[in-house]
C-alpha cells in the first residue's frame, strides 16, 4: 500500500509540479487510510462504524473505492461479508444513514466480475431504507445487467438468484432495474424484465408499467 502511494505520489507530482510534494503525500494517504479504517471496521465486525467512517469521504467514484479490498477475499466469503454488513446496516437509525455505505458498495459490486445477485440485494437494502442510489449506479447497474445476463437464462431465474444469498426479489427492485434501463433506452430488456418479474413472484404495478410507457414515448424510433 505504501510502496503503491509513493508511486502515484510521485507520478502525480511530475503532472502537478505546482502542487506541494507534502499534500500529494498527504491526500494519498488519507485515501489509504479510509479503506484501511473501513477494512478494520469489517474485520473486526463493528459494521455500525461504516456510515460515519464514509460520511466524510464524500460521493463514491471521486476516489478509489474503500470496499475494493473485498477483491482480495474468495467470492463466496465476499458474498457473505456484504451480507453481513447489510444485515447490521439494517437496525441503524435514522434508517437513511446507512445511504453512503450502501452507494460504495454498489458502485464497488456493480464493477466487480460478479455483480448479481449480490449489487440486486444492496439495491433492494437502499430502496427499503427510504433512500434512490446515487445517479450513476443507474448507468452502472444497466450495463452490469446487459453484459451478465446469459441469454439461455429466464429473466425470473436471474432475478431469483437473490434468494441464493437470503433474498427475494421484489417490484421496488425490479422497478428501478426497469427504470436504469429506460434511461439508458435498453426499452426491449426494461419489457423484458416487466414480462419476467411475474415468474420471479413480483407483481408489476403503476410505476412498472408508467415507467417504460413513458420512455417509449419519448424514444421516436421505438
């Protein structure tokens, strides 16, 4: 990690001769710290320190994700790690506190090599709590979803992989997963996804359909 800040540092400096060698140092290593610090946190299981330790650190995206070392851990134990902390984030209050922890982690699981079921689950928690994803998760969560999703696979199976990790799909998830799609005017998947949640036992609603209606509207060539 050092070795790795020491590099960027400098690398950073020859850009930036302007800047002061002493505050590269010093931002690289703040930067270190905050996923060091979050690290901790999850080792040591103390999860409710997380949505304190990432208020600070601001919107995810700016800087390296402080969840990234959750590559390292095998994908069944990372699995169970983000479940874990899901189901401690659960019991804070007020229940939109957690919103930051939850925005790092999609924006860490939506990048990964296994996305789902586990980035559906985070979306689910973050919908429950009251709380909408940072915007870009949406643009995140389409392509993740247009490049996962196995062709041989049903719809219904892909979104009934969440009861793998002790979840189950539900039309709030499966609304913004329509709505991510729409936006980003994958129409023909965001209609398959309303055809398939019926098989995944989530029932459409107002805004399942409304929401695809209207993007067809606005899209001329559809």
């Amino acid at each position: 990690m050092a070795v790795r800040s020491t590099k960027l540092c400098k690398s950073l400096f020859n850009l930036y001769p302007c800047l002061s060698q002493s505050v590269l140092i010093h931002s690289i290593s703040s930067l270190n710290s905050v996923e060091e610090t979050v690290r901790s946190a999850v080792e040591a299981k103390t999860y409710e320190q997380l949505p304190s330790i990432l208020a600070a650190k601001g919107k995810p995206g700016r800087i390296p994700n402080p969840f990234s070392w959750l590559s390292t851990l095998s994908l069944r134990l990372r699995t169970q790690t983000i479940d874990a902390i899901l189901q401690s984030l659960k019991s804070i209050r007020p229940r939109s506190c957690p919103r930051v922890v939850y925005d790092h982690l999609l924006s860490y699981t939506l990048q990964s090599s296994h996305p789902f079921p586990v980035s559906l689950a985070i979306i689910q928690c973050t919908l429950c709590s009251g709380c909408l994803p940072d915007p870009q998760i949406k643009l995140l969560l389409s392509s993740a979803w247009l490049n996962c999703r196995g062709q041989s696979q049903s719809i219904s199976d892909s979104l009934m992989e969440m009861q793998n990790i002790g979840f189950c799909p539900d039309t709030l998830t499966c609304n913004y997963l329509i709505s991510s799609l729409c936006a980003v005017d994958q129409l023909e998947e965001a209609a398959n996804i309303l055809k398939g949640m019926n098989g995944a036992g989530c029932l459409p609603d107002l805004e399942s359909f409304s929401g695809l209606i209207i993007a067809m509207c606005t899209l001329e060539d559809w």
